[in-house]
C-alpha cells in the first residue's frame, strides 16, 4: 500500500529562515550579555587595580614610618655618644639613602595615581595632589635634619632640637597621607560594590529575557519540528521492517514537508522494488544451491588429488631407500676388497649415509603432515648427538663464512628419537645460517640444571621483532623472512616434535646482553629434555 498524503500543501515560512532568524536573536542577546559583562569585568579589573596600587602605596608608607623610626634612633644614638659630626653623617647616609630612595617611588606612584583617578572626577585628583606636597615637605625636613647633625654643633640640647623637629613634623604628614590612601582604597572598593550589585540586576534581568526568549524559541519553533520529526522517525522504522505503507501528511511546504513527499515517494518506490528482489532471490537461491553443489565436489576430488600426493610422497621415498642401501652394501664389500678405492667407498658410504637421513627426514615430515607424528625413541649421549649434527651443517656453516662455537658438552643421556631431534637442531642452525648471515657467529651451548638438559642456540643476526614472535611457532610462518630451502623441519614443526619428548622450547629476541655474541639483537632458541634415568 503507497500513501502520498491527501492534504494540499499550503505555502509557508521556510523553516531555514525561521530557525536562522531565531538563532540571530538568541546570539544577538548573547553577545549583549557577552559585551555588558566584559564591560563590567574590564571596570572592576580597572578598579581592582587601582585599589592594589593604594595598597602598595600604604605598604611604601608602612616601609617609610619604619625606616623614619630607624634614622631617629640611629641620630639619638649618635647624640648621646657625642660622636662627631663626619661619623654621625657616616651612621646616617645608608638609612638617609633608603628613605630618598622610598620618596622617589612613592612620587612616581603617586604620578601613576593621579593619572589612574582621571575617571574619578577632580576631587580625587586633587587629592592626590596634595600627596606630592606631603612628600616634598617630609623630604624637606629629612634634609633640614641631616644639615643640621652634619654641623659642628656639640651642644646636645641644640642637636636634640633637630631630631625633634623632624619627629614632630614628619609623623603628622605621614599619618595625613595614609589617611589619604585609606579613603581612596575605601572609596574605589566601595565603587566595586555598587557596580558588582549593578551587574548582578543587569544579569538577573537577561537571564530572565534569555529564559523567555528560549522558551519562544522551544516551544514556538523547535518543538513543533520535533513532533514532525519523530513521525518522520516512526515511518523510517517502518521502512526499516519492510513495512512500506506509509502515508505522512505534506500539508506544508517548507523542508520538513517536502522530506514527507519524498519518503512516500521512496516508499511506494521500495514496495514496487520488495516484489522484485523477492523474485531475484527465488533465482538467487537456486543458483547457490548448484553452485554449492558444484563446490562440494570439487572439495571432494582436491581430498582425493591431496591423499594421493602424499600417498606418492611416501611410496617414493621407499622406493628411494632401496637402492640407496644397495649403494651402502656394495661401497663397505668394495672397501674390503680393493684396498687402493678404500677411500673413494668410504666417500660413498658416507654420502649415501646422509641421503639415506634426509629420506628418513623426508618420510618424517610426511607422516608429520598428515597428522602422524612417529617416535622411536632410544637412549643416546647428547655429546654424541651433537657431533653428528656438527658434522652435517659443518660445510653449510663454512660455504656461508660463518663460525659455528660449540661449548663443552656435558656428559648426559638422553632418552629421545636421534633422528627427529637431530633434524630439529640442524634445521635451526639452518635458519640461523640463512636469517643472521651478517653476524658470523653462531654459538651452540648445553647445560645441565635438577633433571632437565637446555640445549641453546644463539646468533648475532639482526633479532625477530616483537610482533613477529608471537605466531612465529604457527604453521606456514616464517622468521626472518621467506627464504627458505628444501623441507626442513619448520619451527612450527620444530615444537610439535619438542612437546612430543615432553620437553619445552623458547625464543628470545633480543638476546640479553651479558649472553649476547656481539652488538646486534640476535636470536636465542633454547631446547629443554628429560635427563634419561640411569
């Protein structure tokens, strides 16, 4: 079922234009309220500011009282003691210097004031004027009583008379001036007052103004729109389900009223649409029924090709076997009898030995593909075992310029399969061999530890990253990149063959410097077995 509305739509305000003139009242009151209170902010600062500036001028006062109360202590000292007039002038300059010093800064505060009042009106300017005839008059006396101890004047009486004078006329301008601070701080803090309690009206007056004007804006615009949109909502939900009978109203015409039209034109477009897809999806269905169908027997032959692969892997294999132990029978009866070609047999037998191991290893790694992984284990001295792959990576360790180390071996016995293991540690020296070519060295070590033999191969190859060593033990994955050769026993392989002695291996990259066999990362793999019971 289409529905398109039945209402004929009537010609309204586009809602962009009323939100947009609702947004342009709203910032206009902000940015009102914005402009009033920086305006405040900025007076009060500009108060505040000034009325720190008093402080610091009572501070400067306070510090003079007390530098005036040192010079008359120091001149009556000097009087008593009859000291003479060069030494009372030497007792005296220093406090005498820091008290012109205190006028100078107290002048050059009180100029700064009186440009700060300017706002205040002639009163206060005025009044601080007169601050600056305080000062000159109380520097003036300084002065008078500094000539006055600097003169000949023996005569106490007479000396006393000065510091008197100074005493009694100096207190007085002192007091007067802070008096003068005082009222000026209490009247610019009380002008902070009268204008916090203007702001707070003019605050609780917009506040009041930006309520009502929201609400219009709520109530009046944006709820209505609201209403509109959720049934706009509801019917999208309902095209969701697949339920396309949706019929909205477009009685208007603003962007609401045509998203209404539009959905009941996609509406009734996606209802001619379902009977469509459901027509395609019957056909759909029966093509991925053949194709499955398809699938599953091609799965069924690549089985039956992959079963015989490994079935022609293991035949030849065995096949292979059987002239390589004639080769081995005939070279040891030629080295019996034809004493001059003993040595070119004995090449043979040895050659034939090793590729006699590597069918074994061949055999081994097919069985261990499908899944079976055969054991013979037998007691063997791990010295023993150690010299026999030696002797099999030797000419690979040469032909690559590097340096195999092995440590003292300690005498133990294992109880494993020789071959599985032996295979095991040549194809990591293998890897070591092929990942860190530039680092030379590769150290090949065995230690004994309560019932537990680590064999431990190290390299000063360039390491495995961090992110790489997690799956390294996965099948199909590769250390140190994909150069590899011939089918030697992957690491993945490698564990499966450890964790089937019982045993344990770890990877360990970078190796630890107090191990390390030079400046780069290297790679440590260690090996740990059962020690076999005596």
């Amino acid at each position: 079922m289409k529905g398109d509305g039945s209402e004929t739509p009537r010609r309204t305000v586009s809602l962009k234009v009323r939100l947009g003139l609702g947004a342009v009242v709203l910032g206009f009151g902000t940015l009102l309220i914005a402009a009033i209170l920086y305006l405040g902010m900025q007076t009060v600062a500009s108060r505040l500011e000034t009325a720190l500036a008093s402080e610091t001028r009572m501070a400067r006062y306070a510090a003079l009282s007390t530098q005036a109360a040192t010079f008359l202590v120091i001149a009556t000292e000097s009087i008593q003691t009859d000291q003479p007039p060069d030494i009372r002038t030497d007792r005296l300059a220093s406090i005498s210097d820091r008290i012109r010093a205190t006028f100078g800064r107290l002048r050059e505060d009180v100029e700064h004031a009186v440009a700060a009042v300017r706002t205040l009106g002639l009163d206060e300017q005025s009044r601080y004027g007169t601050q600056s005839l305080g000062l000159a008059r109380m520097e003036a006396l300084l002065d008078n009583t500094l000539r006055g101890l600097a003169s000949d004047e023996t005569d106490r009486a007479r000396l006393r008379a000065h510091i008197d004078a100074f005493a009694s006329g100096f207190d007085p301008l002192l007091s007067q001036a802070v008096n003068t601070e005082m009222l000026f701080r209490n009247t610019i803090l009380s002008g902070i007052e009268e204008l916090r309690r203007t702001l707070t009206w003019a605050a609780l007056g917009f506040a009041g103004l930006a309520v009502l004007t929201t609400s219009w804006f709520y109530f009046g615009l944006i709820r209505p729109q609201f209403r509109r949109l959720d049934r706009l909502h509801d019917a999208a939900l309902q095209i969701g389900q697949a339920d396309f009978a949706i019929a909205l109203p477009t009685s208007r015409n603003d962007e609401i009223g045509r998203l209404y039209h539009e959905t009941n034109r996609m509406a009734g477009a996606l209802l001619d649409r379902q009977s469509q897809v459901e027509a395609e999806w019957a056909r759909l269905n029966e093509t991925i029924a053949q194709r499955t169908e398809e699938l599953r027997a091609a799965n069924k032959t690549l089985a039956e090709i992959d079963e015989n692969r490994r079935r022609f892997f293991a035949d030849v294999s065995h096949e292979l076997r059987t002239p390589l132990t004639v080769i081995m029978m005939e070279a040891q009866i030629g080295r019996q009898d034809a004493q001059n070609a003993s040595d070119a047999f004995a090449t043979i037998e040895s050659s034939a030995a090793k590729l006699n191991r590597r069918i074994d290893d061949l055999l081994r790694v097919a069985r261990s593909d499908s899944g079976q992984l055969a054991l013979e284990p037998e007691t063997v001295a791990l010295h023993d075992l150690i010299r026999v792959v030696t002797e099999e990576v030797q000419a690979e360790v040469d032909n690559a310029g590097m340096r195999l180390t092995v440590e003292d071996i300690p005498n133990i016995t294992m109880h494993c399969d020789p071959n599985w293991i032996r295979q095991v540690l040549a194809s990591l020296i293998r890897n070591a061999i092929r990942h860190a070519r530039d680092g030379v060295e590769i150290a090949l070590t065995a230690q004994r530890s309560e019932g537990i033999v680590e064999i431990s191969l190290t390299d000063n190859g360039p390491g495995i990253p961090a992110t790489d060593q997690g799956p390294i033990f996965d099948r199909f994955v590769q250390g140190g990149g994909g150069n590899t050769q011939g089918f030697g026993v992957g690491l993945a392989l490698t564990r499966w063959v450890i964790e089937a002695h019982e045993g344990q291996i770890t990877l360990t990259s970078p190796v630890p410097r107090a191990l390390a066999l030079g400046r780069a990362a290297g790679t440590n793999v260690a090996l740990r077995f059962p020690i076999a019971e005596a």
